[in-house]
C-alpha cells in the first residue's frame, strides 16, 4: 500500500507548513515560534486535546479514535542547530545564526500530516498522542517530557518515531531490532600548569605536552583497555591552548565524545578516563581536572515494535524499500529516553541525495512528507483497528 491518498491530496499544504517552519528555527527548549504555529494547525484539525508547556515549549496533542483503547503515542523533534544556513532559498532561515539543518522541521510535518489524516477518518480505536518535543539536539527535551509524565498522565503504551536520512533512497525505511544508536557522553579536561617564556621551558610547567600526553594516552582506551567485538568510539575533538609562538601557557583545555552501547564498556571509560587524567598530571607536573558528563543513553528498539513497524514501513514502500535489520551505528538521539519508558521503535525514512545532517547546506526534502505521514497514520491504524 502506498502513500495514503488522502495524505497525498494536501501534500502541498505540507510543504507549506515545513518552509514556513524552516524559516522560524530556534534552539533548544525556546521552541515558542515553533510550538505557536504547531498549535494553530492543530487546531484546524479539530483535535481532540492540545497540551502545551510540556518541558516548557513540547506540545501533547490528543486524538480519540473509535471505541476504547490503548494510546499510541507518536514524537516528532521541533529544535533547529546554532548553524548559518548558506543556500539562498526562497524559504531561508529568517534568523540568523541558526537554521533546520537537522529535518526537524521535516519530523513535525510529518506528524501534523498524519494528525490532519488521523482526525479526519478516526479509523482507529483507542487514542493517539502527538508529541512535540524541543530540545532534541541539546539538553534532552524527551527526557525533560518524560520526567514530567507525559507517559503516565496520558497512559501512552508505545512510542515511535521517525527520522530522515541524507544518502538513503527516497521512501527506503530502515531500522533494527535492539540497540539501533549509541550512548553519548561527553568529556572535558582543564590542564592548568605554569606559563613561561618558549625559550626557557625548563622554567615551566607545560600545559601543552600534558594535553597532548593525555590526548594520545585516551586513544588507547580504544585499543587496549576494551574488547574489539564491543563497539567504542572515543574522539577528541577539541584542544585549545595558547596565543603566541614565543609563550607557553598557564592552561589547555581538551574536549570530546564517547560513544558505548554496553553500559560495562561505559564504565571501564569512565574509569580509565580518571585515571589517565590523573597519572599524565602527575608525569607532567600540572593540575588537571576531569568533568565527564554522562548523556543520552543507547537508543533501543523493542524487537517485536520494531519488526512491526517494519512491516508497515513495508505497506507504504514495498518489501525491497525496507530493511528491518540494518545494525546499530554511533550517532545518538534523545529518543532513547521514551524508549526506555515505554516500548516502541525509531526509524530512518531515506530523503535521497543531499547535503548531510547538520551540515549548512542541508535542506529536508518535502518529497518524503507524505511518506513519513502516511507510516506514521497506518502504523496507528494498523496497531488499533478500528474494525
């Protein structure tokens, strides 16, 4: 079954909403624009509830369908990235320093596309709620939402979701059962040493070497403190120290990511980390202080959501269109909070060829709009039906 016929009739209506949307991008929980214009097209529809003020700009929106049942909830992201948008569009970001170079605009289409279909024909039973989250890119806007409540105070049993994908066929839809995306955590070092002349280092305390030690000596977490069959990513990417050619510093500063699935493999980094930091201040001579921040959690799927949500996926693009076992990879999403509250899936639906995400000449591809919105109402359709 393709797209819905129905959805496909106000495709263009969609495209409006996704451009006007790109042009209003904000950051974080300061999503009020955004949510603003969420809710005056939520209310043409005729929805049933609309919650606002969750994790301070997120919107809950409410349809009832035929008869009781289970409420199936349904997320899409609505923050944009502090990025210059650099393609002259007719739709171009209005705000300058910041853009949707991410498709979360793309998300909340796709989700106003199915509550438009959803709360036309109500050919479902129970209730679907609409979740519109901020803050996706910084913070966790997801875990904000379900520190809050959201599952409980609207009996939500499942979630899903859905993300686009730059370099993925147009309409091909992918995912895997269990771990499907990384944890991600991140690290800070502040090396404080003593500055001096570069002629004279014998004088100083080099901030500089032991910020390099420690970034060299972090590599090997990697490649002889945890086993090759468990995925580890660690990267340093960040070093900042000194101003002139002829000065040591007083202070380097050191910056990264760590991406684990096994919350074992996590702690062995954790540990080596502090240790690592402590010993290379000893050997050089400085202060050194670690912050490591622990932050979203692996994103897995629930095996039997996610092989459902496959086969609808394979209802809206055909079996050849649709890989339900695609492996996990290292990027992460604030989904994994939902997910770890309630059962459910996260999916990537191709957008083609393009610039890639988060990149300044990115821009979602209103083609795939119908697509996500036609997944999105047949997966409610399918999993509560009405008849």
């Amino acid at each position: 079954m393709p797209v819905v016929n129905r959805i496909a009739d106000f495709a263009e209506d969609m495209k409006t909403w996704r451009r006007h949307l790109h042009q209003i991008p904000e950051l974080g929980l300061d999503t009020v624009k955004t949510a603003a214009y969420v809710t005056e097209i939520l209310e043409t529809f005729g929805v049933d509830e609309i919650h606002g003020g969750i994790a301070q700009n997120g919107i809950v929106a409410i349809i009832n369908g035929q008869g009781d049942g289970p409420t199936l909830g349904l997320r899409a992201d609505m923050d944009a990235l502090p990025i210059t948008e650099v393609r002259d569009l007719d739709y171009k970001s209005q705000t300058p320093g910041k853009m949707h170079a991410c498709g979360h605009d793309g998300h909340t289409t796709m989700l106003l596309g199915a509550a438009k279909y959803l709360a036309e024909t109500r050919n479902f039973k129970g209730r679907v709620a609409l979740l519109f989250q901020p803050a996706e890119e910084i913070i966790g806007g997801a875990k904000i939402m379900v520190e809050e409540g959201v599952m409980e105070r609207f009996d939500i049993k499942e979630v899903y979701a859905l993300h686009n994908a730059p370099g993925l066929p147009v309409g091909h839809f992918m995912t895997t059962p269990g771990a499907l995306m990384a944890a991600v955590d991140e690290f800070t070092i502040n090396i404080k040493g003593l500055g001096g002349h570069g002629a004279m280092p014998h004088e100083t305390r080099d901030p500089v070497m032991a910020a390099c030690g420690m970034a060299q000596a972090i590599q090997t977490i990697v490649s002889r403190n945890h086993q090759a069959t468990e995925d580890l990513v660690i990267s340093v990417t960040q070093i900042h120290t000194g101003t002139v050619d002829n000065v040591i510093p007083e202070t380097a500063y050191i910056n990264g990511t760590v991406r684990t699935f096994n919350p074992n493999v996590q702690k062995m980094v954790m540990a080596r980390f502090d240790e690592i930091v402590k010993g290379c201040a000893v050997a050089y001579g400085v202060e050194a202080e670690l912050d490591y921040e622990v932050g979203y959690p692996a994103t897995i799927n629930d095996a039997e959501k996610a092989a459902f949500a496959t086969d609808v996926a394979r209802d809206i693009s055909g079996e050849a269109n649709v890989q339900g076992d695609a492996g996990r990879e290292m990027g992460a999403e604030d989904f994994s909070y939902m997910l770890e509250a309630r059962p459910g899936a996260y999916l990537f639906l191709g957008q083609g060829d393009s610039a890639g995400l988060h990149h300044p000449e990115y821009d979602f591809n209103d083609e795939i709009s119908p697509l996500g919105a036609s997944f999105f109402a047949r997966l409610v359709e399918k999993a509560q039906p009405a008849g």
